[in-house]
C-alpha cells in the first residue's frame, strides 16, 4: 500500500532496510552505506546498499558497496563504518557466517578499500583483522558494528557486544587500519547486547570537549538508543558524566542510531525507522524500513545534548500556514491537510489557576485524522504529569498493527514542538532535545487533517504555530534545489 511509503525519508530502491552505516562526507558529497536485502522485504542475504547525496535530504541510489562472500563462508555483511585514511577510503564492517562463523560465537571484523567514488570496494588479503582470539581469554560474544576514527596518532575503533551475559563496548587501537591491539571495556550496562555504538568528541563552549557514546541496546526490554556524556582521553578511563535516552521510539521507532563528521564540524546523525509496528500485519509492500530525519546534535550551554532536525529538511517546504497566540478551544482544523507535513508550535504552558489539582485536559495534536474523526492519531501534550503521548488507539482499523500508546517524559515546560509526518512515520522533537519517532498505518482513504483540541476553553495558548506541506510537488522541490546549489533565491537573484 503505497499511502504507507514515506515520500521525503531515505528508503532503499526496494526490499528490507535496516541501520544505516558508514556515513561519509567526501569530497562533496555525503555518502550513506545501510542493511539492505535485495531480494525480499524480510531480513536475509544482508549487503551494504549505498547512495549519495549533494544536500543530505535528496538521494540517488548507487551500485551496493558489499555482498556477502560466500566462497568465504560469509552470509551478510553486518554494521559498520568508514574512514579515510591518506585520501583513501575504507570500510569496516562485521562478516558473519554459519554454525562457528555465526553472529553470537564467530563474528570476524573485515576491511575493505574503496576507490575515490566509494563505488568499488576490495575486501584486503589481510582479513580478518580482527577476530574474537584478540581478547584473549575474556569470552565475548554477539561481537559486532565496528566504529572507527583517528586520534591524534593512532586509529581507534569500538565494537558492541556482551561480556558475562551484559551489553558493553569494547576499545580497540591501531597502529594502522590492519593491525590492532584490544584495550578494554570502554563502557558496559545492565542490557543484554549492545550494538552500534559510537564515540566522538562535542565542544563545549570553552571547556574541554566531552566524548559522547551512543548505543542500541538489543535482548532486553528497553531497546532505546542511550546516550552518555563524558570525559575521555586516550589511555584513560570513560566517565561518563550525564546519561539519557536520543529517542524514545526504540526498536520499532528509532534504532541503530550511527553518527559522521559533516562539513562545518557538524555531528550528524541517522537512525533506522523499522516496520516492526505492523509486523503481524499481512502482506510484503515491496519495502521495508526507512531512515530518521537527519538530525545535528550538539551540546547547549549546560552541557546537555541537544538535537534538531538538519536546517537541509526546509527544502521540501510547500504550502504554508501560521497562525499566532491562538486560544484552543474545542476542535480547530488546520488549513494545512496531508501526510507529509511539518508542524512547529511554541505553547504557553497552562496554569494551574485555582492551585488546588483541578485536572488540566491535555492539549491535543490530532493528525492523519478522518474528516469524521473515527481514525485519528493523537499527540497529548500533560501539562500536569510532564508527559507527551501518541494515542495510536484510532490510527488504523487493520488487525495485525500496534496501537499501544507511546509515552515520552518531558521537563516542565514550556514546550516548542516540531512534528514531521510522512505517510507513516512520525518525529517528535520537543525543545530541541526530547524526542519520539514511531510509525502509524491509517487505512481510511481520507485519513489527511490535522486538529488541534483541547476540552477546556482558555487553558491552552499557541503564542505561535507553522504548517508546511512537505514534498508534495517534488519537481518544484527539485528546481529550489537546484537553485540553491546554485546560491539562487526564489526571484532569480544571486543574494
Ligand atoms: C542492529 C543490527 C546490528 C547488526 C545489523 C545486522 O539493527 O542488529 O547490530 O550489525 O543489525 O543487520
């Protein structure tokens, strides 16, 4: 069903998709690796697909850079990342077999070389360069998803994996990208496997720059990917200062978070949206999973991760609406209908007039809704219990799809919300910093508008709300595009 299939999201050319891997800002160009089967909508037979990008929100689908190996015993070519090394790419990835070559017991870390292009990639006669006999006798198991970057003189890389049955991340240094020496454990939790993970450097303000680690646990209940902040230098120990959560979707919301370095020292981000929302759900679409919005994260003032949707998005912009210091009361229908939308509202919080507990009814963001209101998905914003929640309760009238409510705990307010919609998919960004992606499968054929509602007259305030229809008419989107590259505005002027 096509009225699924987001328009303006990174999708590969057909089939199963999962992480992304291995993005890349070269020459000009940003690149994005990513799981892919080519031959059906489950996961199997996984290759690294690839496309290129001039913008990072408009891609073009390249020739895969890897498939599995089989005369080397190799099944899928698992997570990774790329370096340059001497203006000569290279590729890292996990190579996974059969019985002892399997992913929990006998995962080996490959490397590849690529050509200028990262089109043409060769597997070194030297592989594997890692295997798990490099930890000696510490058992490690589901080792995988190999990160790398270059230190002030020597090559760095972390994989994930699980040490005495817990999730953790493992150091490794190199004197080249063939030869390895393994450090330690660089960090470890309560989950069952970490996957994934990433470690870079954010400035902060003055102060020396704090290391961050991402992460996707996998085994456990939570599988949200984690962040912690903290201090690291090269023979010392991580500590981690400051913890918290990118996104609250987890493994069917927002997974497999990986990070690059763009141009202008900007730390960007991709994360994977699966289908596992309407897993139980019939038939193969002929696609399968999507990437996040690119987002930039950073760190505010106090050090805390911040996180926005890439300033790139506002090329898809169309149709416009806006309204200021608005007083929701009962039902209001935006003028702005569609499923790729963007929304971006700035609230004044209620306030608790009699200052005796009276219920405060939640302010309401309907969308994807009917025009009879019997299918709806709805954003309650809980002034009193600092939550925000998706009632996908009414989001879709087939068996077989997830219509749990998701929560997302938020500080007192105020809240600035930006909200994307693209046909299933939804990202919530709440001040910058808090964030809820998930997918919705409306089946009504008319499931296009967009409310706002609250029961209670004069408790709500918009002091500012926008509307944009996104990517509706792609062609005109192509030539702003071009225009921009170009350092055109919409008049035909150089600015
Ligand atoms: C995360 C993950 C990675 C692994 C890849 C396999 O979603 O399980 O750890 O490398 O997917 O496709």
């Amino acid at each position: 069903m096509d009225k699924w299939k987001p328009l303006y999201h990174f999708m590969a050319p057909k089939h199963w998709m999962n992480d992304p891997n291995g993005p890349l800002y070269h020459q000009g160009v940003y690149h994005l690796f990513y799981q892919w089967n080519p031959d059906n909508d489950e996961w199997g037979n996984i290759h690294w697909g690839h496309a290129m990008s001039i913008d990072l929100v408009h891609w073009e689908h390249r020739p895969p850079a890897l498939s599995p190996l089989r005369e080397a015993g190799e099944l899928h070519c698992f997570s990774g990342s790329c370096v340059i090394e001497n203006g000569r790419p290279a590729l890292f990835y996990t190579s996974v077999g059969e019985g002892d070559r399997d992913c929990r017991v006998g995962p080996q870390q490959w490397l590849a070389k690529g050509t200028n292009n990262l089109e043409n990639w060769t597997r070194i006669k030297e592989n594997p360069i890692l295997q798990l006999s490099i930890h000696g006798e510490l058992q490690v198991l589901d080792w995988r998803d190999p990160f790398v970057w270059k230190g002030e003189n020597l090559w760095y890389m972390i994989l994930g994996g699980s040490v005495h049955g817990k999730g953790c991340v493992l150091l490794y240094e190199g004197q080249s990208l063939e030869q390895w020496k393994y450090l330690g454990i660089l960090a470890q939790g309560d989950d069952k496997v970490w996957e994934c993970p990433n470690f870079f450097p954010l400035k902060w303000g003055e102060e020396q720059d704090r290391w961050v680690l991402l992460y996707s646990p996998i085994g456990s209940e939570d599988s949200r990917v984690h962040f912690r902040i903290g201090t690291w230098e090269p023979g010392k120990a991580f500590i981690s200062q400051e913890e918290g959560v990118l996104d609250e979707g987890g493994k069917s919301g927002y997974y497999a978070a990986t990070s690059f370095l763009g141009p202008d020292e900007r730390r960007l981000v991709h994360g994977w949206i699966s289908e596992e929302t309407r897993k139980n759900h019939g038939a193969s679409l002929g696609w399968n999973g999507c990437l996040a919005l690119p987002r930039e994260i950073s760190l505010n003032a106090a050090g805390e991760l911040v996180q926005r949707p890439v300033p790139e998005l506002e090329v898809f912009r169309g149709a416009y609406e806006h309204w200021v210091n608005m007083n929701v009361k009962g039902l209001h229908l935006l003028a702005t209908q569609g499923r790729g939308v963007e929304l971006e509202l700035f609230l004044k919080m209620p306030e608790d007039t009699d200052g005796r507990g009276a219920i405060i009814p939640p302010l309401e963001i309907q969308f994807f809704s009917s025009p009879d209101q019997t299918q709806k998905t709805v954003v309650q914003l809980d002034a009193q219990k600092h939550q925000l929640r998706v009632d996908r309760s009414k989001s879709s009238t087939l068996e077989g799809i997830d219509k749990s409510t998701l929560n997302l705990d938020l500080p007192s307010g105020p809240w600035n919300l930006r909200i994307f919609l693209d046909h299933s998919t939804f990202e919530i960004f709440v001040n910058d910093r808090y964030c809820l992606s998930g997918r919705v499968y409306p089946d009504h054929p008319d499931a296009h508008r967009i409310y706002l509602n609250c029961a209670q007259e004069g408790i709500w305030q918009v002091t500012e709300l926008k509307a944009w229809i996104l990517a509706e008419d792609l062609e005109e989107i192509r030539v702003r595009q071009e225009e921009l590259l170009l350092g055109i505005d919409s008049e035909g002027q150089n600015p």
